[in-house]
C-alpha cells in the first residue's frame, strides 16, 4: 500500500493530475491577458445560453420560478 506524503507527486516521481493542472493555469495566466479570459467567458456564456436543457431532463430557470410561484400561491390562498 502507498503512502501519501502530501507532495502532489505519486510513486515514480511523475506529476499529478492536481500539480499539473496548477502549473498549466498558472502557465496559460502568464501568457494570455484579460481580455482573452473575457472572450472565453462570452463564449461560454453563449454556449450555455443556447444549451436546451429539456433534452437533460432538467427544468428551466423560468418554468422552476412559474411553478415556485404557483405553489406558493395555492398554499396562500387556503388561508
């Protein structure tokens, strides 16, 4: 059984998953400016806007509010 030394690293000296992540985004900080960070942000932004979550199973934020609102209404109006 291997121990963990708490240095990121495993048992034949190769990078972790973790160390390596950290030094590709600290690599990719150094090299891309602002404004790089905000167009990969707009892109996703797109992305997930134009996502159909109906196909996921998943409920709107919309219909989530019209049926929150609903709920509470009935349960308001038995009082």
């Amino acid at each position: 059984m291997a121990t963990n030394n708490n240095n990121n690293t495993n048992n034949n000296n190769k990078m972790s998953h973790e160390e390596a992540g950290r030094m590709g985004g600290e690599k990719t900080a150094k090299t891309h400016d602002k404004e790089f960070y905000e167009e990969i942000g707009q892109k996703g932004g797109e992305a997930r806007a134009n996502n159909n979550d109906s196909d996921s199973g998943k409920m709107s934020k919309s219909e989530a509010g019209r049926k929150g609102g609903e709920a509470s209404s009935k349960s308001n109006n038995k009082n």
